[in-house]
C-alpha cells in the first residue's frame, strides 16, 4: 500500500472519530496549522482556520483563556517537558459552549525550543455536565440540611439565605424571592439578591415592593400562568415585557418558578443572567430548594404559635386557680363578717350568688381554655403533616370506608365540646354510603376537624347539621353551623397553614388552617383524591364541604390520587 493511500485511510479513521487532530504554530494566539475535519462537530468547517492561519485561542471561552495562555506558557518553558493535558470550554459556531479536553504533544528542535503543538481533542461536555450534576445535587443537599437548621435565625436571614443559594445553584447573577397575597392578586418583593442590588442604581429604600399581578409583565406571568417560565433570550421582543425603570440592572436572560401549598402559589422564585441556557434541571434545582424554603418558614412559624398558645395556656391555668380561691377566700370573708351578726338564710344567698358567678366565669374560662388546648393540638398536627409531607398516607393501605361508623367516632371525639355549648348534630345521610377507599384515621382527623369548627363558630344552644350526597361521581358532605356569617374575605386565609404579611413577617390567627386544623384536613383530603373548602350558608352561618371519590362499581378498582405538580416550561430561544 502506497504512503498516500495509508494516508487518506489513516485521514478518513480519524475524521469519521470524535476526536479532532491538531497542530498549532508556537505564536502568540497559538495559530492553527492544522485540524482534521471533524472540527466541524463544533460547527466550524476546517478551511476556516486552514485558509485564514486563524487562531485557536479565539474560539476559547473567555474565563478560560488566561489560564490556557498560563499553562501554555509554564508547559513551554520546561524544556524536559514534551506534554500536557488542560480541560476548558470553546465557543462552538453556534455560540453555544463546549467542555473539552486538550492532550498536548510539544515539538522541540534540538536547543529546546517550541517549534509547535499537536495533539488530540476530545469533547468532553457530558462527561462534564455529569461531573457538575453530582457536585450539584451534594450542593443542594447541603443548602437544604442548613435550611432546616435554621430554626433560630430571622425570617429575613433565612430567605436571603434561600435565594442568594438559588442563583448559586443555577449559575445566575441575579435573583428574587416573592411572595403572593392569598388572592394571588398582588406580589410582595421581598427582597433582591445582593449581586443584582450591586449592579442596580435604584435606591433599595425607595424602590417599590408591592406589584399588582394585573399590570406586571413577565413577573405576572407565574401567577397568571402557573407554571416555570424560561427566556434564555430576554432582549427578544415580547407584548409581557413593560421595560424597566431607569437605572435598574439589564436582564439577558430570565426564570422563573411558582411553588405551590396544594393549589395555591405561596412562593415565586426569579433569577437571570446566566452565562448557559437556562433549562429543565434549573427548574427542578429552584423547586426543590423554594419547598424546603416553605417547609422551614411553615415549622418556624408554628413552632412561635405553638410557644405563644402554650403559654396562653398556661397563664390561662393559673388564672383558672386563681378564680377558685378567689371565690373561697370572699366566703371566707362574708362568713367572718356574718358570723355574729346575720341569719343563715342572708350567708346561703351570699353563697348560691358566689357560686352562680363563679361557675358562670369559670365556665366561660373553661370554654377558653378548650379553645387553646385545642388550637395548641391543631398546631402540633400541622407540624407533624409539614414534617411529613403527608407521606403517612399511602394509597396503598387504603381500605373501605364505613362512614357511619366514621361519623359517630368524630361525634365522640367532639363530645365534650357540643355539650360545652350546648350544640346540637343533626345528620342527613344517604341511607346506604357509595363505596370510598381511604386511610380511616386521617378521614376521623377531617371530620373531627369539621365538626369541632362548626361548634367553635355555632351560638351557644345552637345547631350543627351534616348532609351527605353524592355528585358525579363523589361523595358530598356538608357541614353547616349556626353561627355568624362566614366572611367572603376570609375564604382565602382558611386552609393555609400560614400567611405572608410583607416585611418578612408571617403570622397565623384564628382564620388561619394551622389553627383550625383546617390546613391538615386540606393536605389528607387531597391525598385522598378529593377536595375541600368553605363556603358562605344563604341562610346563615358557614358550610364546609368535603368531596371525595367514590367506587363507581362494588369491586372497581380507585385510582390512585394524582399528587404530582405538573409544569409547563416556555422558552423562548429567538
């Protein structure tokens, strides 16, 4: 075989390989000599650095080149050295980025001095991309084990911290956190990243934090949209996009992610100006970080009610005691000054008045004090759901549910409460129940919950009324009492475990699920496939409603209950 045809083999091996040849001239820029043609899987055809001595270091990625120039220099002037390996990235014809890998063979003449480089490149990028996937995922696990030890900082401390690791973790520049009103109609700034504070000249003191979903532009976009949204292109032109305020920091790319708490969005994350393109992992990285966010945020702030409400309780107690001796010490007293001087009869109805009213106060202090106690159990139930996650509702250990049997536990459990104020349950029920498959325990914590609220919200001698149904397919069951008018603008506020004030503050109150017990009956009501809420009674009073699947068939098999947020990424790479 001729040397020419061992050539054009050896030439057509390497070409149809992934691994480019190459041989650069000694001069600065490292001048390109030659390159097989297989460069063009970066998209450069080989005359274009053949025809025009064009040099290599141009298409080296900018933060890489001082350090390959570096190396290049420190290799060469070792004159027992004939070969190196460097790891970089190149800009491919395309603008995109590749990592590769450079194995470098020195050619010297007889004095030691470079006379050029050869050598073989190899594209490295998934190797790479697999290498910062693994760093990624320890990075992540180690933010979100801080997180949740974080208990003893500020609610401002441990949001700051969550967002500047969120552009961290996703290679931005920038970022925000925000959080929605309840109606979802207005988001609450909360605060920038300190890179983009830096690079913007607005004056933070001055600058708005309060923005109305309805005229904001791409920000709006997690709301109205609920789903991730990606522009790896931001100067491209878009209707949603209303500019921006004179000195504010230039985005050339932006994300954004909303966090959901069963079906509302409690959390939207932003960041932007990241070197790479923006992609599905960011989103993933950002999701997972921002539920950890309200998961801590969730704990801290009812771990503050539960240790504010213990010690309600606890002064409650004292008062209590101090009610008893305060009656037997004004007998004592009345007994003392009437001994000699007044008839039996004047004494005992000194007593019977005494007694009336400190069995009215204390009565009214008991009631108080169930209230607490149970607000404090409420509490206690929340964390444990948040911890959880709901995890210890499985669908597979679902069995059939016999609600008459479900109904009266929850009666008993609330017993002493009815009779506390007199409230009596009446129930409407389909004479025979459909087929429900469901976890026993956490439904006997739903309607327990249900009838104790609607108790708390009945007068005293009221009434509270239960009505089952079934609607296409569900089971329907009402919980309406006889109390005050339930306030639409409550509606919002009544299944969240907390709620976002502005300023870093977030409080739970009465109205609140955390409280309630409402947020937990929430959470094991969508596990189970159904669905729950408040409405207002137009004959008076509050109905609650909760809604769960039923077996269209005896024997059908349920489906599992769909948990799963789906999300719909847009990008837009014009």
């Amino acid at each position: 075989m001729k040397w020419s045809d061992t050539r054009k083999e050896l030439e057509f091996i390497v070409n149809m390989s992934p691994v480019v040849v190459f041989k650069f001239g000694a001069d600065a820029g490292l001048p390109v000599k030659y390159v097989s043609n297989n460069i063009i899987q970066f998209g450069y055809p080989p005359e274009e650095f053949s025809d025009y001595n064009y040099d290599f270091e141009n298409i080296v990625y900018r933060d890489d080149l001082e350090k390959l120039r570096v190396q290049f220099e420190e290799y060469s002037a070792k004159t027992d050295t004939y070969g190196f390996t460097l790891n970089y990235r190149l800009y491919t014809k395309f603008g995109s980025i590749r990592w590769v890998e450079q194995r470098t063979f020195i050619i010297r003449d007889d004095d030691g001095n470079v006379l050029h480089y050869q050598g073989l490149l190899f594209d490295i990028t998934d190797r790479k991309k697999a290498e910062e996937e693994t760093a990624l995922n320890l990075a992540r696990q180690e933010v979100l084990l801080k997180l949740k030890r974080m208990g003893g900082y500020s609610f401002q401390e441990i949001i700051d911290y969550a967002r500047e690791e969120a552009v961290r973790l996703t290679k931005s520049k920038i970022g925000y956190i925000a959080f929605p009103t309840p109606d979802e109609a207005t988001l609450i700034m909360h605060s920038w990243s300190k890179s983009s504070v830096r690079e913007c000249s607005i004056d933070e003191q001055n600058r708005p934090h309060v923005y109305p979903v309805h005229r904001t532009g791409l920000w709006g976009e997690a709301i109205r949209k609920r789903k991730p949204m990606i522009l790896n292109n931001y100067q491209s032109p878009s209707s949603l996009k209303k500019g921006f305020p004179k000195g504010h920091v230039t985005l050339s790319s932006y994300m954004h992610v909303p966090i959901f708490d069963g079906g509302r969005i409690v959390i939207v994350i932003g960041v932007g100006n990241k070197e790479d393109e923006y992609d599905s992992n960011d989103i993933f990285n950002l999701m997972i970080l921002m539920q950890g966010l309200w998961e801590v945020i969730q704990k801290k702030r009812l771990e503050e009610s539960l240790k504010e409400r213990s010690g309600e309780l606890a002064a409650h107690y004292e008062k209590l005691r101090s009610m008893s001796m305060v009656s037997q010490e004004f007998l004592k007293d009345v007994q003392n000054e009437t001994e000699n001087q007044s008839p039996d009869r004047y004494l005992r109805t000194m007593e019977d008045e005494v007694f009336l009213m400190a069995y009215e106060r204390q009565q009214a202090a008991i009631e108080e004090g169930l209230l607490l106690a149970n607000r404090i159990k409420h509490l206690v139930d929340s964390m444990v759901y948040i911890s959880m996650a709901g995890d210890n509702i499985r669908y597979e250990k679902f069995t059939q549910i016999d609600f008459g049997s479900l109904i009266e536990q929850a009666f008993l459990n609330t017993i002493l409460l009815l009779r506390n104020k007199d409230v009596t349950l009446d129930r409407c029920m389909p004479e025979e129940f459909p087929s429900v498959l469901g976890d026993y325990e956490s439904l006997e914590v739903v309607f327990t919950t249900l009838i104790e609220n609607a108790c708390l919200n009945s007068f005293t001698g009221g009434k509270i009324r239960l009505k089952g149904e079934v609607k296409d397919g569900f089971l329907e069951i009402r919980f309406f009492d006889s109390g005050p008018d339930l306030d639409e603008e409550s509606l919002p506020y009544l299944f969240q475990s907390i709620m976002f004030v502005g300023s870093g503050h977030f409080h739970a109150n009465r109205l609140e699920g955390a409280e309630s017990g409402l947020y937990v009956a929430k959470i094991i009501t969508h596990k189970h496939g159904g669905d729950i809420w408040g409405e207002k009674n137009p004959d008076g009073g509050s109905v609650f409603v909760v809604k769960l699947p039923i077996l269209n068939k005896p024997g059908a098999k349920q489906e599992a209950p769909e948990n799963d947020q789906k999300t719909e990424v847009k990008s837009d790479d014009n």
